[in-house]
C-alpha cells in the first residue's frame, strides 16, 4: 500500500519568498512543494499540497481528505492556526495523523501566536526550522503512519 501524504498550506503562504524574509527566509511556496515531492519520492509516499486564502476551500480540501484514502495530514495553516476553529473542527474529522508546522518558531514571536487551536487534535508540532520544518514533519508523519501499519 502506498502511502499518501496531503499537505496544507493556509492564508497567506503563497507569499513564501517575498513575505517577511527575516522571519520564513526566501524560499518559495513552489519550491517548498518541489522538495516534499522529492523527499516524498525518497521515503516511497505519494505527496499532495494544496494552499487556499479562503478559510472555506480549506476545510473543504480538508473534508475531501476524509473520504479519500489520505494516511496523513501536515498543515501549516498561517495565522489560522491561532484562532479558526473551523479548520480545527474539520481537522478533528479525519481519522488519520496530522502534524501541524511553522516555518518561525512561533513561541518566540507575538503572544497571540503562542496559541494553536489546532493542538489537541495533531500528533505533534514542529516550529522554528524554517522551510525545514515540511521536511520534518514530513518525515515524522511518515515514520508515524509506517509505525501504526507494523
């Protein structure tokens, strides 16, 4: 069985390369996406991305995911992540593991960003690693999917 690995990117992440250098470097979205699906090819999963603006088209990618044969989630919602409970109640639907990243270290910024509404329902959070952190997380969705099947 192959694994699949469908990975979110929320508001404002299309900005990658050109937004706020200091804080998310100046990698691109595109290239970000161009390396999981190489990292993917490595590790033997099938990766898919997806990034919406609309809070909507999220959840409903979201909502596809849970009738789809999806073996994990990794979502970097943005600024979502601290407030939309919608997003963490579609996510809460899905029957698989997700892993929630930041490309800043989150903790380290503004006090409303210290908060995930998303926390008690991913397996983990990986912040701080910049354009790493996908790959990371990546990894440790994998290597969580691969542990649950032995």
């Amino acid at each position: 069985m192959a694994v699949k690995v469908l990975v979110l990117h929320g508001i404002n992440l299309n900005m990658f390369g050109k937004r706020d250098p200091v804080q998310y470097g100046t990698t691109t979205l595109a290239e970000i996406n161009d390396h999981l699906a190489t990292l993917g090819a490595e590790l033997g999963v099938e990766v898919e991305t997806f990034q919406s603006n609309c809070e909507g088209s999220l959840c409903e990618r979201i909502h596809r995911a849970h009738g789809a044969p999806v073996d994990a989630v990794l979502i970097n919602a943005g600024a979502w992540t601290h407030y939309s409970y919608g997003i963490r109640d579609a996510l809460a639907i899905l029957h698989c593991p997700i892993v929630e990243l930041h490309m800043s270290n989150v903790h380290a910024r503004e006090p409303f960003r210290h908060q995930s509404v998303f926390a008690d329902v991913v397996i983990g959070q990986i912040a701080g690693f910049g354009a790493d952190s996908y790959a990371l997380a990546l990894r440790a969705a994998v290597q969580h999917v691969r542990a649950r099947s032995d």
